[in-house]
C-alpha cells in the first residue's frame, strides 16, 4: 500500500520597502493607481465600520500578485452587503477581502487583463491564508 503526499503550494509574501513604495501603486496599476488605492479605503470604510484610517503595507506575493494590508492587530467585524456576510477577522483578511472586491469592480470596469490576473493571483493567496475560509466567504 503506498501513500500519497498532497502539496500544498506556497506563495510568499513580501513588504514593498519604504523606498519603493512611491512607484509600486503607478508600476502596478497605470493609469488607475489613485483609483485603486482610494477604492481599498472606500471598501473598508464601507465594509467595516470601525473602520478610521491607518498604515496601509504594500505586499507583494511570488506568484505575481499584490495587495494592500492594513497594517493593525485589530480584528475587526465585517458586513457586506451585497451578500450578507458578517463575521469578524484580522486586519489582513479585511485587507484581503476589500482588495480582491477592488480587483473584481476595476476589472469589470475596464476589462484590462493585468487586473483580472491580479484578482486570480491574490484569490489564489488568500486561499492559503489561515482565514481562507472566511474570506472567501466575504467575497462569495
């Protein structure tokens, strides 16, 4: 009888530094960085009502993605909607919901396909996250 390892895929996920930080939202998103970024803010004010600012890391993952992350350790209570989720998790969860809603608006709004492999890539991330489950939920 022989066994089967199952694995698991690994995707790093690595801090823009502080020198880099002005190119990366242009370099990622040209033409629609502002956008971009205001629209994160503007999901988690809506999304979170606790929700007052803060520290936004950029991150970027080894399969190609990136995504903004509220640097906090907060959990915070998050209800959308449009689906009726409601539940409570990390700030990087939240962080990973509202970016993967901002990659899925610009993507239908413009149909650029720079934005749709970046929604594939950071959903493809946060399905290895230790709140998987929930976030997925929040997006479904």
């Amino acid at each position: 009888m022989s066994t089967a390892t199952a694995i698991t895929p690994s995707i790093t996920a690595t801090t823009v530094p502080g020198h880099l930080r002005l190119r990366t939202l242009p370099t990622r998103f040209p033409g629609l960085f502002l956008v971009f970024e205001m629209s994160v803010f503007n999901y988690m004010d809506k999304f979170v009502k606790s929700y007052n600012g803060g520290y936004w890391e950029y991150i970027e993952l080894s399969n190609g993605g990136f995504y903004m992350s509220l640097s906090s350790d907060k959990s915070f209570d998050l209800e959308v909607d449009s689906n009726g989720f409601e539940g409570s998790m990390s700030s990087d969860a939240a962080s990973l919901v509202v970016n993967l809603f901002v990659y899925c608006q610009l993507a239908n709004q413009h149909e650029l396909d720079y934005l749709i492999e970046g929604f594939h890539a950071l959903r493809e991330f946060a399905c290895l996250h230790p709140e998987a489950n929930l976030i997925l939920a929040a997006i479904d």
